[in-house]
C-alpha cells in the first residue's frame, strides 16, 4: 500500500481540484490581464520612437533638383484633363493619357480587364489600364517602381482625385530628363478603383487564367517590382496628407517607407500622419488621445480590407502606401504653393527608392502606430492577444483535468489514501469513444465547409438569379438556412458524458490556437476577436445546473456569427446615425448586416481576403460545437440507445 499511501499523489490532487474548482476566475483574470496590457501599450514605457533601419533610403533627403517649371507644367496639365473630363463623364480620357504619356518620352500601353461577377445572371464589367514605363537608363530592366493613380470620372459617387494625374505625369516629364535611374519607373493610371489595380497585378505577375477576374494580358514588363506609391490627390490646393497603410488581410507595409514619407513632408512643408485629419499636426500627449489612435489602427486593420489601392501590392510582397492629398477647405482664392511640396515629396520618395540595393527586410512589417512618431512593435503588443488566447488553451487543461479530478471543497472529510484510490479508480474508467466524437466535429467543419462552398456555385447563383432575389438577400437567406440546420444539429449527434468532455476540450484547444494564428497574420483580427469572444466561451459550462445551462446558451448564441456581426454593425449605425429612430436603426443595421457578407463574399472571391473563409471554415464549426456541447444527451436517451 506504499503507493495509494504516496504523499506527492494526494499534493497533486489537491492543487488539481483548487485550479478545477477556480478554472472560471482563473481564465477571466488571464483575460482582463490582456486587456489591460493592450490599454497600456499608449504608455510610453511599452512602445517606442520610429527611426531609418535602412541608411539607403537617405539620399532622398538631400536637396531637390525640381525647377519651377515642372509646377508650372502641373497647373496646364490640370487645365487640359478638365476639359478633358467634360467630354468623357463616364469614362476615362484615354487618347489624352496615351498622347502625353508618349510625348514625355514613356513606353506607352494600355491594359484591358474584364469581370465576369459571380452573382446578378453572369454579368460582365470591362475596364482598361493606362501605364507608360520609363525605363532606367543606368541598369537593364531587372528592377522597378511603380506610382500609381486611380482615376475617377466625373459622374462617380467617389471623391474626384483626378488631380493626382497631372502630378504624376509632370513627374514623368521631370525623371525622364534625370540620368541617375537605376529602376525602371511604371507609371499607372487604373480604372475600377481596386480592381483595375488587381488585374494589372495579377497581369503583370502571371495570374490565373479562367477566373472570375480574367486579367488579361500585358504588352510590355519592367523589372522585379520593390515598392510603389499610389496618389489620391483631391485638388492641386492641398491641405494636409493622409497616409494610408492597411492592405488586404491587414498587411502593412515596411515601417521605413511610413517614416520616409512622413520625414520628407515634414521636411517639405506638409503636414502628414497616419489618419491625418486637419491641416494641424498631431501633436498630444494624452494617453486617450493616443489610445484612441490605437483602437482605430485595430479597427481599420481588423476587416482585412485595403484602404486604398496599394494595398493589393502587399500580396505580391511589394511595399506601398497611399498618399491622400486632401483638398483645403474653401478659401477665397485659391493657392497652389503645395503643388512644389508634393512633387518634391514624390522625386524624394523616388529618390530613396532608387537607392535602394535590395528589398525591404530592416525595419519592421508588424506594427501599430500609437501616433505618428512612435509605434508598437509585435514584441510588445503579441503578449495581450497570448494571455487572452491562452485563458482558452489553460481552460482546456483544467477542463482536461476536470476528467480525473473534481472540484469539490478540499475541507471535506477524506484521508488522503481514499483521495489517491478515488483518483487512479476515476482515472481507469476514462474510456473515451473517439469515434463518435469524431463524427461531431466532421459534421460541424462540413457545416463551415458548406458555408464557403454555397456562394461560389454556379447552381446556387443561378437559382437565386431566376428567383429574382437580390444577391444580398439571397446569400443572406442561404447562411440564415444553414444556421437553423446547426441548431437543429443536438437532435441528431448530441453527446454525453466524456464524450461531451473530450469534445469540449478539442473545442477550446481550436479556438486558443487559431486565435493565436491569426494574431501572428493580423493582430488586430486576432485582437477583436479575442475581445468579443474569449469572456462569453469561459463563461459556457456544458454540465452545469438548470440556470448555469440558460446562461451558457444565451452566451453562446451571442456569439454566434451572424450575431456578432449584426450587433457590431448595429453599433456602428448608432454612433454613425444617432437621429434615426430605433425600428429604423434596426432595419438599417440588417441591411448593412447583408450587404456586408456579400462584400465580403465577392472580396474573397476576387481579391482573395480570407476572412469570410476564415470565420466559416472554423469560427463557425467552433461555433457549431458549442452549441452541441449544450445538449448534451439525457440518461433516459442512453438507456434507450443501449435497449436498441
């Protein structure tokens, strides 16, 4: 009897029944834990001042060599593309972009695109790219830059930035004449906004061929893109820069293109930051101010979506950002001293791009901006998103341990010789039936499976097309069909016993994992998820009384994500809308709620943002299980199985 009598067995039961009977406090303090060190990170102990980690971007520093005369050629530029404009209200003036181009010495082509949209019967948008490649006269065509402008015809809904074209190509007229080139210069005019932008992408770099982007293809190449810089120029009377950085799937470009952008305008006399929204700069030290500028990085970043059109080149690895030129307000004569400071911005930011002998790998990639000089490196922002992920993976193994330790009160009368029987008897009648758990986490992942695949038919498009349904009620209506299809799932594969159990842990096991994974690719995804949904999942207790299972099942139907996606943008409709009254404010957050999952559906489609696919392919199966783990399977139902 040596062994039952062994004082280290009954040591390790009684801390293993203390973390079981406090796995709940424990997890909720991890998490508040993460909040926290996430409400510190403003604090100027957590983060740090930007700097140059690559001493080849300086030359673009030096003095400019721009004259006079390249402003004046921007102002005559501008007039003729107006005239221009008026003879084209819905499209772009292509015979005036191809004939300066060629005549400012530019390798002119033009790029043409179609769409065959998924939805809507098999409609088909075209659209044509304008680009002039300059090429270097130093060096063959191995590398290149790209600057980039979206044009915008008159009759848009979208802010005119057609001032960005005059620009660019007096930039063109100015490089041209420059000998000191090692990289060619493309020059690019895109039409359709992003996707004019992803078709020349996946044109120049070889894309697949039969999508639903057919991207057509290129007559002429330069070198191996290194980075690229697109303008949005609202008018020539510039106020201040707003520079844009969030890409697809939250990418970001090198933190040394953000600090050279930011030090050249400074140097050149405009004001320019990260969500820069008056002619004045930043300049507060206050910890909210700060923490606001965090949070609304976080928001931006989370949704995956690019905030304009360079952030399609961080797919391709190619380091780009917008500068958004915006238009002073109305003054009673206009002024133009700004038309000098932006072109010597851009002839700097070339500058320190031509300089550079190799890619971008110095500086930081991971990063939040806390303002526009000082910034939160993944080092430093990664434990608040590991200590909210990890309450998940610390509750699955307290809840692992659930299986052979209770959590009753360590003031009960037991000697320790019973408490080390108790424990190797409960151990020895674990038997585990993988099986069956097996096919409920199979049915849940070929739910999320299902959710993915139903947009993408042909069959389905085509149903909903014939039906005369619009293309957001319509997918609406399929992801509602397929969450009443997971509700009704307990009737059919409900488990019991340790097989719920095992099954509870494999789910927490998933979520801590995949939370951490894709904080690794987008923290600010990883961050918001974590938020919403780490406190409800702790607060789940399968095998709990009448009234902890009530609450248990309304927090996991908060959490579902059809759910959390209608109470956020029923936030936002609030605090964007707070005239509207509250049946209309219901209505307008449903709608926003469909209109999003279609955009989200086509963005993954086209532009290949994962988050749609993300959330089905595991947020939803996870949710899935959950909901299962909730009903669980009565003893009356056991009984009757084993009389079959």
């Amino acid at each position: 009897m040596g062994l039952l009598t062994n004082p280290s067995i009954s040591q390790k039961a009684k801390y293993c029944r203390k973390l079981v009977r406090y796995n709940t406090a424990i997890c909720l303090t991890l998490y508040l834990l993460g909040v926290g060190f996430f409400c510190a990170l403003p604090d100027a102990n957590f983060n740090s001042g930007t700097y140059f980690s690559e001493n080849a971007l300086l030359p673009g520093l030096v003095n400019s060599e721009l004259e006079m005369e390249t402003v004046n050629l921007v102002k005559s530029l501008s007039s003729e593309l107006q005239r221009e404009r008026e003879n084209y209200p819905k499209g772009m003036p292509y015979p005036w972009l191809l004939a300066k181009m060629r005549r400012f010495g530019l390798e002119t082509h033009t790029h043409n695109f179609t769409l065959n949209y998924p939805f809507g019967g098999g409609k088909r948008f075209k659209g044509e790219n304008v680009y002039g490649i300059l090429r270097a006269p130093r060096i063959a065509s191995t590398e290149a830059i790209v600057i980039s402008v979206p044009y915008r015809p008159p009759e848009t809904v979208h802010t005119d930035v057609s001032a960005g074209v005059p620009l660019m190509l007096a930039f063109a007229d100015f490089a041209r004449r420059k000998k000191y080139w090692a990289k060619d210069i493309i020059f690019l005019v895109t039409e359709q906004e992003q996707l004019g932008m992803q078709a020349w992408l996946e044109a120049y770099h070889g894309g697949d061929e039969g999508r639903i982007l057919d991207s057509g293809l290129l007559r002429a190449r330069a070198g191996s893109i290194q980075a690229a810089l697109n303008l949005e120029v609202q008018s020539l009377d510039i106020s201040h820069i707003n520079l844009k950085i969030e890409g697809l799937n939250g990418q970001l470009p090198n933190l040394d293109l953000h600090n050279l952008v930011q030090k050249l305008s400074s140097k050149n006399g405009i004001i320019a930051g990260y969500k820069q929204s008056s002619s004045s700069p930043k300049r507060s030290f206050r910890y909210q101010d700060k923490l606001l500028n965090l949070l609304s990085m976080v928001f931006s970043q989370a949704s995956g979506v690019p905030t304009g059109n360079h952030g399609l080149f961080h797919k391709y690895g190619i380091e780009a950002l917008t500068l958004e030129a915006v238009k002073r307000e109305r003054t009673q004569q206009q002024q133009f001293q700004e038309v000098g400071s932006m072109l010597r911005i851009i002839e700097g930011i070339s500058r320190s791009l031509n300089n550079l002998l190799e890619r971008f790998h110095q500086s930081f990639f991971f990063y939040l901006l806390v303002s526009n000089d000082r910034f939160v490196s993944i080092g430093d922002y990664m434990p608040s998103l590991a200590l909210m992920a990890g309450a998940l993976l610390i509750k699955a193994f307290i809840h692992y341990l659930s299986l052979y330790y209770t959590g009753d009160n360590d003031e009960t009368e037991k000697s320790e010789e019973t408490d080390a029987v108790e424990t190797k008897q409960k151990a020895g009648n674990i038997d585990i039936g993988y099986f069956s758990v097996g096919i409920v986490l199979l049915v849940a992942h070929t739910l999320g499976a299902l959710v993915v695949l139903l947009p993408q038919s042909k069959a389905v498009s085509h149903y909903l097309h014939e039906a005369e349904l619009s293309t957001q009620f319509g997918l609406f209506s399929l992801f509602v069909a397929v969450l009443v299809v997971a509700l009704t799932l307990p009737a059919f594969c409900s488990l019991s016993g340790i097989n719920g159990e095992a099954l509870h842990v494999a789910v927490l096991l998933e979520l801590g994992t995949v939370l951490l994974a894709v904080g690794m690719l987008n923290f600010s995804l990883g961050f918001s998820l974590s938020v919403l949904l780490v406190p409800f999942i702790i607060l789940i207790r399968p095998a709990a009384s009448r009234g902890a299972m009530f609450l248990s099942r309304l927090c996991c139907l908060l959490i579902n994500p059809l759910v959390v996606l209608y109470c956020v943008l029923l936030a936002l409709t609030w605090y964007l809308f707070p005239e509207l009254a509250f049946k209309p404010m219901l209505n307008k957050a449903l709608t926003a709620t469909m209109d999003a999952l279609t955009f989200s559906v086509v963005d993954s489609m086209i532009y290949g943002n994962w988050l749609f696919d993300m959330v089905s392919l595991i947020f939803v199966p996870c949710w899935v299980l959950l909901w299962v783990l909730l009903f669980p399977k009565t003893a009356t139902n056991d009984r009757q199985t084993v009389g079959r």
